[in-house]
C-alpha cells in the first residue's frame, strides 16, 4: 500500500498569464478510477499557446471556451499506479506500481466517433490538463478515469524518454497518415519535439529523401543525427527556391507542417509538388490566408489533418524501448513544479530548448 497524503502541490491554470503554484487536495480513486504518483510532465506547445491566452482555448466573442478553469495543466504525464480497486486492477491488467503512460484523450465512449473505433475525434474531446474535471499532469498526483487510456511501459525506461511518448505517438500518426514511400520527397516544416520525432518516424519508411526546416540552427543539427538528409534555415535562405531547385523544379511529394505558424503553412503550399500531400498537425493561435485555389486548380492537392494518437502508443513505447525512435537530447530542461514559470519562460524564448519537463 502507498500512503497518500491530503494535499499536493499542482500548477493550476485560471486564466490567460495566470497560472499559480498552489496546494490542493490529492483526488482519490472510486471504482474504476486510477490514481498516479506522477514522476514527470513534458510541457506541450499548447500548454504554452493556452498560457499565452490563445483563442483556441479561451475563445472569443463567438465561440465558447475549450479550457475550462480551473483546471491542472499538463497532458504529457508518466506515472505510478499507487490506488487501485480490485475489480479495476483486473479489467485494467494494472497493479499498485506500475508505470504508466496516458493518452491524453479520455474518450467518452458514447459518441459517434468513439462507436465507430475513431475516439481521438470523440465529439466532447475531454483532454487531460484543459477541464476541471480531467486534470493533468502538472501536479504531484493525477486521477484517471474510466474512460481513460492506459499502457504500462518499462521500469527501467529512463524518465527523460518515457515523457515522449505521448508528443512521439503525434508524431507516429502524422507519419502514418502521410503514407510516404521509398519514392517520396519528403519536407518536415519545424523541429521541435513533434518535428524530430516525425523525422525518427518517417526515416523508418526511407523516404527517397527526408528535407527538414526550421529557424534554430541548434535543432537542424539534431534533425540530421534524427536522419534529415538535408537541413534547411528559412530564416537565412529561401527554403521553397531550395527545395525547387533540388527537385529538379517540381517541390516536395510530401510536406508536414509541426511549426504552428501561418507562414508555414503558405511555405508549404509554395513548396509542395502538384498532386503532393500536405500534413497538417500544429494548433495556430492566428488564422491562416492562403491562396486556396493552390490545393484544386493550381495542384490537386491531398490535404490530411492530424489530430491526437490513436493507437499508435503501443508501437511508438516498443520503438523507444528499442531505440528504433532516436530520443538523445529532446528532453533539454527539466524543472520543478514551483518553477514553472521559469520553466514556461525557456518554452516561449524557444532558441535553446527543444522539450521542457516539469517534475514534482
């Protein structure tokens, strides 16, 4: 048995810029409920998005807010099972002690996507860190609940790798969905943690050639240990004219956007060859203007967005495990809950942070 104490420290969001190191009380799990000791918590570029009161989550005179305050951030957890019902334990194949991660979908299991297989689309969309009722890993305790989805991972899995797994199964999905082939050109826009850990994923396919961007020179190295065979400075050169050139005037087969900024995304549209697939994953905190016309007309374009991981934990904690996904050097900061501020700050400067964790 654990012995678990009345309060916690947590970091609690209530609002734009305003989030505070307070002590609450530890939840407890009922039947079928799951409570975690949590060892650690990757800050997600939407944890940073959502501080800086993006409309996405705070919404605005028209839409209603998705974040619901207040609420404990922070959906890229590992954990300790330390309370547990017996019934659950067996449903759940999980024990007091084992380490866990945690998708950071608790689907609901009732709507039509989730009664179809697709529940990363579940229509009430409840993700850990952004409801009062599902909170996150910003904490020193987390309960899971029913709907959750669990998967144990090795005990011997350093902590610095384990907390990738929830940003690298994005990562895997977007792959997945750009069905790329050994024939294929492939440009991977950014090279933060979603970034490199599409360039580890889509190196597994061998793609004819792997092209990545991005504006820090420090993280285009690591895209080249990660397999980029070419690296490429939009802010220093003119990335679309380069890669024009270098595909004998056609662009890319295949481009992925993981930076979150509009320009990107027209980068994208300029680059990518007629009949090319464009991967969209990242959350904007401004609208996009393109010339919309590029994707029927002007190409022919297939257009995939990427939301969440479904199914894709399993493979992408074998491939850790394995090594087969390179993860040396993600996890650049770590801090504790009481500095999280510091911590949020390294996130928003950007320039020499690549995955920022924070641990009780």
């Amino acid at each position: 048995m654990y012995e678990i104490p009345k309060t916690m420290s947590a970091v609690i969001s209530y609002g734009p810029h305003d989030s505070r190191y307070e002590q609450v009380p530890v939840p407890r799990a009922k039947t079928g409920e799951v409570l975690l000791k949590i060892e650690g918590c990757g800050i997600c570029a939407g944890d940073i998005k959502a501080y800086k009161g993006g409309e996405v989550f705070w919404g605005n005179a028209t839409t209603v807010p998705y974040l619901e305050a207040p609420a404990i951030g922070g959906h890229e957890f590992i954990g300790t099972v330390v309370e547990i019902d017996e019934e659950t334990s067996v449903k759940r194949n999980l024990t007091l002690g084992d380490r866990v991660a945690v998708e950071q979908i608790a689907p609901c299991g009732k709507c039509r996507y989730c009664e179809r297989g697709q529940y990363s689309l579940c229509k009430k969309h409840d993700v850990f860190g952004f409801k009062n009722y599902l909170n996150g890993g910003f904490a020193e305790y987390t309960l899971l609940p029913e709907t959750a989805r669990i998967y144990k991972i090795p005990k011997d899995m350093p902590l610095k790798d384990a907390v990738l797994i929830e940003p690298y199964a994005c990562s895997y999905h977007a792959v997945e969905r750009a069905k790329i082939t050994e024939n294929d050109f492939l440009v991977i826009s950014g090279c933060g943690p979603l970034g490199l850990g599409m360039i580890t994923a889509a190196k597994l396919k061998n793609p004819a050639k792997l092209v990545a961007l991005d504006l820090f020179d420090e993280r285009l190295e690591r895209a080249k240990e990660f397999g980029a065979d070419i690296v490429i400075n939009p802010g220093k050169t003119n990335a679309v004219n380069e890669i024009t050139d270098i595909t004998g005037g056609y662009g890319c087969d295949v481009y992925m956007e993981a930076t979150g900024h509009p320009s990107s995304v027209t980068q994208g549209l300029d680059a990518i060859c007629k009949g090319g697939r464009f991967i969209e994953f990242s959350l904007f905190n401004e609208q996009v203007t393109c010339n919309w016309s590029v994707v029927g007309d002007g190409k022919e374009l297939d257009i995939f967005g990427v939301s969440l991981s479904p199914d894709c934990f399993p493979p992408v904690i074998d491939k850790i495990n394995s090594g087969e996904l390179k993860t040396t050097g993600i996890v650049t900061h770590n801090f504790k809950l009481k500095d999280f501020a510091d911590a949020f700050a390294v996130c928003m400067d950007g320039r020499n942070s690549v995955k920022v964790m924070l641990e009780p």
